[in-house]
C-alpha cells in the first residue's frame, strides 16, 4: 500500500482511481482508531503508576491554562496536518500529539472518576464514538464537500480562545451553554476533516489525516465529558 501511495504524491484524494482512493481512506481511519488505543493505554499508565494523582492538583491551579492549550494544541495538529510531506515527520508528530493530549486530558479524567467514577468517563467516551461516527457517516454518505466550514471553524476557534481567556482575566465561569457550543464547533469539525479526507488530502498524507480527526474527536470527547460533569 505505501508504495502505490507514494505514486501519487501530491494528488488529492478526489483524483485517485476509486481502489486507491478507499485505500487511502481506510489507512486513514484505521490510523484514527491507533491514536484512540494508544490515548487510552497512555491513560490507563499515567493513572496506575499514580502520575495522575501526583500531577492532577498542579494542573487544577492552572485550569483554565490547560483549557486554552487544548484548544492550541488542536490548532497546531490541524496546522500541521496540512502541510507535512514526509512520512517519517508525520509519524513523530502524530506521536507526540497523542502524548500531549493525552498529558492535557489527565486532570479532567481525574476529576472526572472522582465526581462520577469510571461509568461518566465511558458514558462520555460512548457518546462520543456514536456521534462522531454519526458525522463520519453523514459525510461519507453525502458525499458533499465541507471545506466551506474552514471559515466558520477559524472564526469559532479564536472566539472560543477568546471566551477562555476572559474567563481567566475576568475571573467568570464558563457554562453549560460553552460545552454545548463547543460540542458543535467540534462535530463542524468532525464533518470538514473527513471531507477533506475524501477529497482533498494529497494521496501520501493519510497520517497527517488521521491526526487531524483525531484532534477533533478529542476535542468533542473534551467537552461532552465536561458536559457530564457539569451536570452531574
């Protein structure tokens, strides 16, 4: 497979032959799910060896810091995505970034299992595979192009970058009405990358894809686990 890829360097995936073109697809979801295992058994090592519980309080001083750099870190990944060539590099990143979000999710899973225990943690992680495979199969189904969201997301993006922010300066809350809101901007996001995947990714960037969606499932995990929370 990677060799045929590399035959079509710098062709976006809308002008692949249609078996090259699922291929890439599939390499692109198939690397999607990968992050998804590797965030988890990087959890599960961060809370059993007690890092978790070491680390958590400090990062709870500097809350709403790790909120914001949430949201960078989700930038940068879809930065990047678009403009890596090399595999190699794509591979490093994609590595790093996982390990960074998964640092960055560590004290909102710790105050998670404490308020509800492990059942809120996997109700939000279930809800957050249904709908963003909801949005995956829209996209896939429709066919339609999405990349006219690229404006509206940068828009939401330093909106919400902003709303964080002032929070902090301000020192006000930010409410249920953030979470839902945020929970949108994140399923916006989930449509335009898998629309970019099926047509304008170029055919040897498919790890630099997959980084991209998973930054955006995350960030709707992100905000319906805090949803939950709020709620609880």
């Amino acid at each position: 497979m990677q060799e045929q890829a590399t035959n079509y360097i710098g062709v976006p995936v809308s002008q692949l032959p249609a078996s090259e073109r699922s291929a890439f697809i599939w390499r692109t979801y198939a690397h999607v799910v990968g992050a998804i295992l590797a965030f988890a058994g990087i959890e599960m090592y961060l809370f059993s060896s007690g890092t978790a519980a070491r680390l958590a309080p400090v990062m709870f001083q500097n809350w709403m810091l790790v909120l914001g750099a949430f949201i960078v870190a989700g930038w940068g990944a879809s930065y990047l995505a678009m403009r890596l060539t090399s595999i190699g590099m794509q591979y490093a990143v994609f590595a790093a970034f996982v390990f960074v979000e998964a640092l960055i999710f560590m004290p909102m899973l710790y105050a998670a299992f404490i308020q509800g225990g492990a059942s809120m943690v996997e109700s939000a992680g279930t809800v957050t595979l249904l709908a963003s495979g909801g949005l995956i199969a829209v996209a896939m189904i429709t066919g339609r192009d999405f990349s006219f969201l690229r404006g509206l997301l940068m828009w939401g993006g330093v909106l919400a970058l902003v709303g964080i922010f002032a929070s902090l300066i301000f020192g006000f809350e930010l409410g249920t009405w953030f979470s839902v809101a945020m929970i949108g901007f994140a399923g916006a996001a989930i449509l335009y990358d898998t629309s970019n995947i099926m047509n304008h990714y170029p055919a040897d960037r498919h790890v630099a894809a997959a980084m991209s969606l998973f930054a955006s499932i995350a960030m709707m995990f992100w905000y319906i686990l805090r949803l939950f929370m709020s709620r609880d």
